[in-house]
C-alpha cells in the first residue's frame, strides 16, 4: 500500500464528518499490518465531551473488528468547505495511537493524496506513556 492511496482513502472518510459545531471536517484511515484499512471522521455532540475525533473512530472500528496491528494512519482535515490543512492529531488519539502501535507507526499528515508530511508517532509523543509502561 502507498502513502498515496491511505491518503486518499482518509480524504473520502472526510466526506462522512459530522462537525455542526467546529465546522471542522477530519478524516482517517489506518492500515494494518496484514493490509486492511479501516477509516473514520470526526463525530462531534452538541455537549463536546463525547465528540470523537476521526483517529479514534478509525482505531476503534479496526480493534472492535480484531484488528490490532497498526502499519500506518493518514489523517486529513480542515474547515468545512475549505482547503485541507496539515491536521495533527490531538493528545488523546496520539495516546490512543500509542496504546495499539509501536513508536515506529508512520504518521501521514496530508493535504492531498500527492502533498502530505509523513513522521513516526514517536516523533509526535515522544516519551509516551503505554502497555510497556506497565509491565514488570
């Protein structure tokens, strides 16, 4: 799988975002190691709180489905009806990300499926806190 094609199956997932409130459409797609990829957008509630951001939704319809094994996510976002934007991902889904993937999981930031910025998760949560952190 090419950088390209996750890019662009993370640009189609933006097409689903729910973001009344932000205005601000995000779309993810995360691959496997054995080569399926699952996606996910941003899901935003009138209360904030449990709005959900399009890395988590990608993450957990991949673990909810027996997938654990990450490769790589691409994430795309920006204003509703806008151009995209570099779109990082938040703390929370940088500790969600360290939760199922090593600090080796590449990270492709991408405006298009041809202009996109790819860095590891270590490099975006250096010092990560996970299922390592715990053991004996």
């Amino acid at each position: 799988m090419n950088y390209e094609t996750l890019a662009q199956k993370a640009i189609d997932a933006k097409k689903f975002s729910y973001s009344p409130y932000s205005r601000f459409n995000v779309g993810a797609a995360i691959l496997t190691k054995s080569g399926e990829i699952f996606t996910g957008c941003n899901i935003e509630s009138a209360s904030f709180s449990p709005t959900n951001c399009a890395e988590r939704t990608a993450v957990f319809k991949a673990v909810s489905e027996g997938a654990k094994d990450f490769a790589a996510i691409a994430i795309v976002g920006g204003p509703e009806g806008g151009e995209a934007q570099y779109c990082y991902p938040c703390g929370v889904c940088r500790q969600v990300l360290k939760e199922f993937a090593s600090d080796g999981l590449t990270v492709i930031i991408a405006k298009t499926s041809a202009d996109f910025r790819i860095h590891t998760l270590g490099e975006l949560f250096p010092h990560g806190f996970g299922p390592e952190n715990l053991t004996a």
